[in-house]
C-alpha cells in the first residue's frame, strides 16, 4: 500500500487550500446566477471519458458511468471492478489488480459461483408485445407471465443466462426460477468480466486478447512497469 510521507500531506493541504481559494476568486467574477463549487481533491483516478470514470475519496471509490454503479451487470462483476480500481487507485498494487481478476476467472470456470452473484438487472420499458428486438430481460419476463405473474412497465427484470443452446437472449431464466440450472461460464467471463476489466486494464496495456489469454490460464505481463 501507498504510504503518506509529511511532505506529501502537506503539500495535498496546500493544494487544497490553493483550490479552495481559487474557487472563491472565481465565483467573485460571475454572474450571481451563477456558482462553482468544490467538488473534492483525488490522488488518483480513471477516466475512460469525461461521463465515465472513478475516483478514490476518504478510502471509497466514486465511480460514474462504470460497471460497478449500473444494474445491468452482474454483482460478481461490479465487484470484481471495484476491487481492481480499489488495488490500483488506492494501494498502487499492479499485482493484487491481477490477482483479483485471475481469482474471480477461477471460480466462474470452475462453478463456484452463486446464481445471486450472477444476476443481471434489467427494467422493462413497455409492454411486452411492443418490443421488436426481443433481449434477454423480455424473454425472462415472458417466462415469469408464464407462472401467472403480470409484467408491466416499470418492472425490473432479474435473471441468469444459463447453459444451453440456442442465443444469448433464449438461455434467459428469471433468477426466481434458476435453481437446478447450470449458469453459462463463458457468458459471464467473456460478455460480463473480461469487457468490464478491459476498460480499466487496457490503460495499463492489458488488451481484451491478453485477458482471455488469462481466462485461458495463460500468464501475462505485469502492471509494475506503470507504478
């Protein structure tokens, strides 16, 4: 882990409070209707566009436009996100980001994971004749009205995509009614983990080919090259 020298503290102070005054000139010279304000100082941070990115604060990591904050990925992959920009923003350590990754890659493949982790969320918009391309979620909805329970607008959809034949959106199964099925390991590592992980490793030269080749169990370089 990073640790703080006395320097280090005292010049972020400083820059803080440089900020802080900046903010209080500039504000002095707009419009009344007008106001900026001070969001926060970060060490570090991620930034895959200026509507996507994570910061570190105080410890806990802020995130937009991520992965971790949108219900349409499972939480097995969310928090598998999270513990990689955690390792990487807040503790320096290129390694435990790997190792996070490689773990979370074991125990999908070996079956180790719950059917809650690998729920995905999604809400309907309309009614569900109305939909031209029928997703995932319109095909686990159409299987809960199938045990009588209306899907109206405004539901929010859970469920698994399970091994099988036939499309992605076909192998949908309310989470309600996923027991005894055996999840699909390779939609979860490659439509679920390995595009979430890619958008923060490829900054650190991990391509998707590199992360699949580790999926395959293959060895990769190390970040250190970028601390």
């Amino acid at each position: 882990m990073v640790s703080e020298s006395p320097e280090q503290i005292a010049l972020e102070a400083e820059i803080k409070n440089q900020a802080q005054k900046f903010i209080t000139y500039l504000n002095s010279t707009l419009p009344e209707s007008m106001e900026l304000e001070y969001e926060g100082f970060y060490r570090r941070g991620f930034f895959v566009s200026k509507k996507r990115y994570a910061v570190i604060e105080d410890g806990e990591i802020i995130a937009k436009g991520l992965e971790l904050v949108r219900r349409d990925w499972a939480p097995i992959v969310k928090k598998t996100q999270e513990e990689v920009l955690m390792a990487i923003l807040k503790e320096g350590d290129s390694d435990k980001a790997i190792k996070a990754v490689k773990k979370v890659l074991k125990r999908i493949k070996n079956g180790d994971v719950d059917n809650k982790e690998l729920i995905i969320h999604t809400q309907i918009t309309k009614p569900l004749d109305k939909y031209k391309q029928v997703g995932p979620h319109v095909v686990a909805a159409k299987r809960i009205e199938e045990h009588g329970i209306k899907v109206t607008r405004g539901t929010i959809i859970q469920y698994i995509i399970i091994k099988g034949k036939g499309s992605i959106s076909q192998r949908a199964i309310p989470y309600e009614y996923s027991e005894g099925y055996q999840y699909d390991k390779d939609y979860y590592i490659n439509n679920q983990l390995i595009p979430a992980v890619e958008r923060i490793m490829y900054a650190f030269g991990y391509t998707k080919r590199d992360l699949e080749d580790m999926a395959r169990g293959e060895v990769q370089q190390s970040l250190d090259a970028f601390f």
